[in-house]
C-alpha cells in the first residue's frame, strides 16, 4: 500500500472487530495486584505490606503487653476492668501512630527518577507481557493506538 506521496505504509492487520475486542477487554488500568507487582512500585508495595502486618500485629501486641505486664504491678496495678480498658486505649493510640507515619511516609516519598534507556526497555516488556496476557501483540496495539490519535 501507498499513499499520495508514494510511501509504503504499514498494512492495517487489525479489523473492526479486533479493534472492538481490544477495547472491551483491556481494561484502562490493571487490576491492584499487576501494580503492585511492576518493579516500579517495589518501594511502595514494600510499604504497604508492611504497614498492613503493623496494623494487624503490633496493636494485638501492645494489648496483651499492657494488659498481661505493665498494668498488671510493673507500672501501675489496676483492677481487670481498669487493665481491660486502659490496655485497648493503648492498642488505639498505636493504630493511630501507625497510620499516621504511613500517611507521612507517602506524603515525603520522592518520586522515581527515571533510569534511561533500561528503564525503557523494562516499560516496553511489561507492555508486551501485558498484551500478551490479553491474547494481542504489543505492535497490534501500538498501531490501534496510532490510528486512534
């Protein structure tokens, strides 16, 4: 195929159909686990994980430190009740603290620098893993899109 100036032009191997198919099942972005699990976002999903084995762990920790030793005659003896009560405020003060530091860790972290050209070629395999995964070559998809703009 040429066109009016006489250039070949690469030949359109993507129907209406194909098109369509592409649309409907490539979602606009990846589900929650393909982002986590890009190279990219290893710092952030460090974080998380561990803020979310903090949320669960630690307060349950410092409850039954509290309850069971330190308002049990170490610190201070307290009736049951008093231990009961004084050991969960304690266990929703440190919920509190870790929220808090990991809303301050996202707000300060520095954005990824871009790494060049191996950063490039990573952004272009994952592409093509992506596609693949959805039955379409990365090139299909790059001349949808071309066509589309």
């Amino acid at each position: 195929m040429e066109n009016a100036k006489g250039d070949a032009q690469i030949p359109d191997i993507a129907s209406t159909e194909k098109k369509a198919q592409i649309n409907t099942r490539l979602p606009p972005n990846p589900n929650f686990f393909v982002t986590l699990s890009n190279p990219v976002n290893r710092g952030v999903m460090f974080k998380f994980w561990f803020t979310t084995i903090s949320m669960f762990t630690i307060p349950i920790l410092a409850y039954y430190l509290f309850n069971n030793y330190l308002f049990n005659g170490i610190i201070i003896q307290l009736t049951h009740g008093q231990r009961v009560t004084w050991s969960g405020v304690v266990a929703v003060v440190v919920v509190n603290i870790i929220m808090i530091s990991y809303a301050i860790m996202a707000i300060t972290t520095e954005e990824d620098k871009p790494r060049g050209q191996n950063h490039e070629k990573e952004l272009e395999a994952l592409k093509e893993q992506l596609y693949k995964h959805y039955g379409y070559t990365y090139r299909e998809v790059e001349q949808l899109n071309k066509k589309n703009q």
